[in-house]
C-alpha cells in the first residue's frame, strides 16, 4: 500500500549537527527527509512494529538473510 498523505514530524536539532548531516546528504544525493524517512522504517523494523502502508517487497529477503 502506498502512502497518500504526508504528515509534519518536527524535531530540534544541534545547528552543528544539521549541517553536518545536511551535507552529508547532499554528499549522497538524497534529501534529508529521504534519509529520516528511512531511519524511521529501519528503526519501527528493529523493533518489529508493522503499519499499514509497510511494503511487502524485501521482507523475505531481509528474512532470509538474517543470520
């Protein structure tokens, strides 16, 4: 299921901090939301939290592959 509707998630950060990992996104060719957005999935999969707009595609890989 793809995601229709965006919502604001505002955070305070360390000005010394956001440069940082500004550029380093910028290094990378991604946005920093791009990035957020993946350490949010990442983490909720840590944790084994599932949603509703979750992809299917990889899960068996991610599966498969853990030690």
């Amino acid at each position: 299921m793809m995601e229709k509707k965006t919502a604001r998630l505002t955070l305070l950060i360390d000005p010394v901090k956001k440069q940082a990992f500004e550029e380093l996104c910028t290094a990378q060719d991604l946005t920093p939301s791009q990035v957020v957005r993946q350490m949010i999935r990442d983490y909720l999969d840590e944790h084994g939290v599932t949603y509703a707009t979750k992809s299917k595609i990889g899960a068996k890989v991610k599966e498969e592959s853990a030690p």
